[in-house]
C-alpha cells in the first residue's frame, strides 16, 4: 500500500511525514497546488491511499478541495483520509467547519473509501487566544472545548492511514477534559506566572474589538464563531476515539503548556 501525505511541510502533515518515515510520499504546495488538478492528480499516480490536508484557512478553501478531491479521483487512488472538524455540519455555528461538512459530503459522493477524523479545535491555538495583555476576549461565556493535540490527531492518522480497516469510519479526535475560557485562563497563569484572564465579550464586542486588525470578512467571522460554537455547546464533550484508535490517552492541555512553551512566550513580554 502506498500513502501520500499532502500538505507534508505543514503543521499536521510534517509531523505525520515524520512518523511514516519512508512509508509515505510527501506531496507539497511545490509539488502541485490544489487546484493544479491535473499536476496534482500526476504528483498522485500509483497512490493507494491520501491523506488530504486541509487547505489554507480562505474564501474560496471549498474550491481549493474539490479539485484536489478531483486529482485524486483522477489519479486513481482508492481512499482518503480526510482532518474534518469536529462537529461539521452545513449549518455548525464555527464557519470554517462548514466547509468541512461540504468537502466530506464531497468526498463520499464520489464514491472513494474514506476515514474523516473530526478534530476538535487544536491545543496549540488556545494559548494564542489570550492577547499581550494576558486577556481572552470573545463571546464563549462559560461554554466548553475539548481541545486535542496536534500529537494525538497525528498518532490517529498514521494509525489509520497504514489499516483499511478503518475505512468509513468518522472518529471525534478531542482531549481528555473540557475546559472553558476561564478553565483555559488558569492554566495559562500557572504555566507563565502572570494573571491571565477571561473577559467575555457580546458578539457585538467581539467584532469591535478585533476590528483594527483589518482582517478580511471570512476570517474575522471565523474567529468570533470560535467563541461562539464554545458558547454554544458544540465543542463541549470528550471522546474515547484517540485511546480507541491509538492505544493510549488524549494528552491533556497542561501537559502540552508544559512541552511547548513556546505557545505562551507572548504572555511573559510585558
């Protein structure tokens, strides 16, 4: 069985490029862009199974991964394995997890084996929210997110990519526990030493407040979302899918402060 790995220089993809070593063909933005459909299709020939990562966060991302749904198709591989997000639905409150219910709906409408992992939001994004100040700001009241590893979602995909058993499964990729703003807060201050804290904002605020960025309209809609799927309800719960998959436990979000301090150098510049 052959396997490629596509977005094989980005965050997911390189860590998952690393733990199939030789086992994988690495496809890169270099190689082919995903709407390169038929560059992509040839960087694809003699492949049995995809690891399609997501494209790039923008207006047009659904563009981006039907032709890239197309090359493969076209390249003759037989299974995908597809980083969706947890929750997607065409009408989910998180904007950007709509294009993930469309791009799997796309995928199954052409007919190839799939295994969709649905990742809840990533651990490696929540010390982010917390601005210079040691303030998050956004609508997520005292909602719940169960943010999992980059790690876990990578030990998930090579598991799966190497068994066709797991074709047409859906596995819910979180972490151990689910946490709120205020939960995610505290443990910034115990890894940084300094208070950080949740203020949490109407939606109107939120807009407001991230305005001076001059961000486009989709990813300004993508960030106030986040806050407002964890307000919601719809990040909220824990699944056993990593430990089922891998054999072992969901990594908890204290011990990815306590390996990547980098996530959280901002709050220690005053």
């Amino acid at each position: 069985m052959t396997i490629a790995v596509t977005g094989a220089n980005g965050s997911i993809g390189s860590q998952l490029m690393r733990e199939l070593g030789t086992d994988a063909r690495p496809i890169t933005r270099a190689d082919a862009a995903y709407l390169e459909t038929e560059k992509l299709a040839a960087a694809l020939a003699g492949v049995d199974t995809v690891f399609l990562a997501s494209a790039r966060e923008s207006a047009d991302r659904l563009a981006d991964h039907y032709s890239a749904i197309d090359a493969i198709v076209a390249s003759g591989a037989k299974r995908v394995v597809y980083p969706s997000f947890y929750g997607a639905s065409a009408d989910c409150t998180f904007t950007f997890g709509r294009d993930h219910f469309h791009t799997e709906q796309r995928i199954i409408e052409t007919g190839l084996d799939y295994t969709f992992l649905r990742d809840n939001f990533y651990q490696k994004i929540l010390p982010y929210f917390a601005d210079a100040t040691g303030v998050i700001r956004g609508p997520a009241g005292s909602g719940l997110v169960s943010a999992v590893a980059d790690q876990d979602v990578v030990d998930v995909a090579a598991t799966v990519l190497r068994d066709p058993a797991h074709s047409g499964a859906t596995y819910d990729l979180t972490g151990p526990e689910a946490l709120s703003m205020t939960d995610v807060a505290a443990s910034l201050s115990r890894v940084s030493g300094r208070e950080v804290t949740f203020l949490d904002e109407t939606v109107e605020q939120a807009y407001a407040s991230r305005a001076h960025f001059g961000a486009p309209a989709f990813e300004v809609d993508g960030w106030v979302s986040t806050y407002v799927a964890i307000a919601k309800g719809e990040t909220a719960g824990v699944s056993g899918d990593v430990l089922a998959v891998t054999g072992h436990d969901a990594l908890a979000f204290d011990y990815f402060l306590a390996e990547n301090p980098s996530t959280w150098a901002h709050l220690l510049r005053r």
